[in-house]
C-alpha cells in the first residue's frame, strides 16, 4: 500500500498526531527526517490510507502540518 | 532526622520515584526529540506518555500545552516575561514569592497587590476584584503561601479573570499534587508547578502548562526541529525547551503523579490533621506565636508557621535541628508574606508534614517545644 509521510512541526506533534491516527484505525509510526524541506530536521508520521481523512483529523486537532509527501 | 522541611521540598522520595529516575537513567539515557534512533524515539515517547499524564493530572487541555523548565521559578518567569511588557498592569497578591515579585519587577510592571483576607474569601476576592482595571493585562498570584499555607481562592479569582478577558496564571508551588487543582474547573491560563515538592519527584525540574500563548522566549537554542532557521520555532512545548530535557526527572515525576494517585490522594487530610494537632497545641503555650487566626480545611495548606517568643526564628530552628527535627526559619524568600504577618524583622520558623509525616513525629515536635529553655 502507498504510504505517506506527514511532517510535523515537533516530536511532541508527531507524536500526538500517531495517536490520533492510530486511534482512527490508521497505522502509523515516527520517523526522523533529517532534512524537511530545506528548513533541518524534524519529525514525521508514516501512514497509508485515506491520506485526506489523516489530514483532516490532525487539522481537527489544530496540529500544524508542514509538508505531506509520498514515503 | 524527622522531616518537617518539606514545603522546601519533599525530604523523602517513594520508593516508585527513585525507581523510575535509576530506571532512566539505566534505559531512557538519550537525547529526546533530537536523533532518530529507536533509543531517542523511546525516551521521547517516555517524554510524551509524562505531559500526556500531567496535562490530565491538572486538566490541560493536552500534552502540547506541558512544558518542562528547569524549576517552577523559571516557569513563572517565563510566564510573566514572555506575556508582559514595561509597564503593563498586573495583580498579584500581598503573600507572594520572591519567585512572582522579582520578576515583576525587573519587566517594571504596574503591580497592583490585592490583600489576602485570613478568615473570609469572599473578602479576597473583592479585593483582587477592586484591582482588576480596564488595563489590567493579567492577574498571577500563588494558590497557597509558602509562609502561612492560606490558601487564595484561586476559582472565585479565576471566574473573574475570565469574566474581564484578563490572563490568569497561578504559582501553585505549594499546592499542586497536594491539593486538587484543574485549570479548566478553575479558569487557570498559566499554571507554573514544582513537581519536587506535592509531586515527590527529584529537584531540578519545573513544570509550566500554558493554555494561552505565552510570548516571547527568554531562552534561545536547540529544539531539535526547524534547525536551519535562526529564529525560535513557534510551537510549544519545544519553543521554550531549549536544551536537553532533565529526562530522569520527568520519569520521576510521572512516577510521582503515580504515586500520590495511587497512594496520597488522602495526603491534604492526613497532613492536615496534623497541622491542626501542632496549632491547637502550639495555642495552648503562652511562649509561642501563631500568625494565622486558625487553621481550617480547605482554606490552609497543611503549613504552619510560628515563633517563640524574644527568640530568632533561626535560633529555634537551630535547637529543632541539634534535636533531629529539620524546620525552616527566615523569611521563605517570601519578605511580602513576612511584612503582611508583621515578621519581616523576625522571620518565623515553619512546620510542613509530608504524606510520610506520622502522628508520632508531630507528638515528639511539642514535646521539644515544650521543654525548650
């Protein structure tokens, strides 16, 4: 299945937004990534699925989204 | 030793809390939020698992609000640097810390002190409710003195502030993890905690949580993220964590919040009790000073304060001490509490029971005090 990485502001943001994903039924785990569009590092979750339905849950959430790519 | 010094901070530490800062040290020994590694990526989920448990200790609205300082000291001056400017109005209380009043200060505030009534709430709620101007920025007070353990009525205040639109942040030092405190029920903006001290955890951590925006940052540096920018990344918590974490201690504190769910729910009551104990003694001899009319339930933390009469305060701790009992004497870094109970010259010496306090050592600590010569 396709996955995606979603980069996050944080670790704390990363890690807020797995568990919310992980508790609408999406897998998804942390990774580093060491070079987020051209800003250094940050972290980013690791999902497939509806990416759009992940993207709209984190936004509920108020978590700041940086970037959406495929993994 | 018997341990009466524990609003300073808790003397002794649960077997639990120990526990979990070894364990840290031995398993979580990397650098959270930095590397990639599965070591980093486990001690940052440690991290996350501790705001995510403190957020729901206080009522936070969530982890991300939880931030972790090196002291509660450091996060009320972050606070109250990064949310006032030079002149902007602000209303505190008449038994505050030097840890609220020095920083106020140095921004150069327009401080307006609102007078703690010892017997009746409603009166200290008018009071600060007098000091609330159109101007008023925000209102940053103490939940209970260090001093005399009068505890404010930190809802009512609350109720107001949000009433006005005015910010309202809490040094609840004293309180937090003895007494029950949520930032939601109390309409609580900023709540700045020592979780060495109601929390059983190791010194050398502070916990601010912040459901307002702060402001600007007093420290700059390494987040971890966004590392190419020079500027400070935004978002909390890591806009004002800088540095590494104190990793073993936040362990410690998660262990503490355990701990006092787990065992000291009851610990207000019990340390209470005998906090009443030493008053209602302590009132029955001729030679001792109370500074507080009585001591009640729900309105005084379990913290007294007392002299004896025409001798220093240090003088009586000194003697408590070649006695094996550990009391604080001065003025608590507190002179404002001191110059409102009329002890600025004299200080006084302070009694504070922990969860570990027994029935026995506060029978031992009157016994001293009657005798003493």
């Amino acid at each position: 299945m396709r996955e995606y990485m979603i980069t996050l502001p944080s670790v704390t943001y990363a890690l807020k937004g797995r568990d919310i994903l992980r508790r609408l039924g999406f897998k998804a785990r942390i990774e580093r990534k060491s070079r987020q569009s051209g800003t250094g590092c940050g972290y980013g979750i690791v999902t497939e699925g509806d990416i759009y339905k992940a993207e709209q849950a984190l936004k509920n959430a108020s978590i700041k989204i940086l970037e959406i790519a495929d993994y | 030793m018997i341990n009466f010094d524990n609003a300073a901070t808790t003397g002794r530490k649960p077997e639990m809390v120990m526990n979990a800062v070894y364990n840290a040290m031995r398993r979580l020994s990397a650098n959270p939020g930095r590397g990639g590694h599965r070591l980093s990526l486990d001690t940052a989920k440690a991290v996350y698992s501790t705001r995510e448990k403190i957020a729901d200790f206080f009522g936070a609205s969530g982890p991300d609000r939880v931030v972790f300082t090196s002291n509660c000291t450091t996060a009320i001056n972050y606070v109250l640097k990064g949310f006032l400017n030079h002149g902007d109005r602000v209303t505190t209380s008449d038994l505050e810390h030097n840890a609220v009043m020095r920083p106020l200060k140095k921004i150069g505030a327009k401080v307006s002190i609102a007078t703690v009534d010892f017997t009746n709430d409603d009166k200290t709620v008018e009071s600060f409710e007098k000091l609330m101007y159109e101007d008023t920025k925000m209102v940053f007070c103490t939940a209970a003195s260090n001093v005399c353990g009068k505890m404010l009525p930190i809802k009512k205040i609350g109720g107001l502030c949000k009433k006005r639109g005015i910010a309202f942040g809490v040094d609840a030092a004293q309180m937090a993890g003895v007494a029950p405190l949520d930032m939601k029920d109390m309409n609580i903006d900023f709540l700045c905690i020592a979780p060495h001290k109601g929390l059983y955890a190791p010194m050398g951590l502070g916990v601010l949580i912040a459901e307002k925006e702060i402001g600007d940052t007093i420290i700059e540096g390494g987040t971890g993220t966004n590392s190419l920018s020079l500027y400070q990344p935004q978002d909390l918590p890591e806009r004002y964590e800088s540095g590494t974490l104190n990793v073993p201690a936040i362990m410690g504190t998660s262990a503490g919040i355990d701990f006092v769910k787990r065992y000291a729910k009851d610990a207000y009551n019990e340390e209470f009790k005998l906090i009443k104990r030493l008053y209602e003694e302590l009132e029955k001899m001729s030679d001792i000073i109370l500074y507080i009319p009585y001591v009640k339930e729900g309105m005084y933390m379990p913290v007294l304060s007392f002299n004896i009469a025409g001798i220093p305060s240090e003088q009586t701790a000194l003697y408590l001490d070649r006695k094996g009992v550990a009391a604080r004497a001065g003025l608590h870094c507190a002179p404002y509490a001191h110059r409102r109970l009329g002890t600025i010259d004299t200080g006084t010496v302070r009694i504070a029971p922990s969860y570990f306090s027994t029935s026995a050592e506060i029978d031992y600590l009157i016994k001293i005090l009657k005798v003493y010569k």
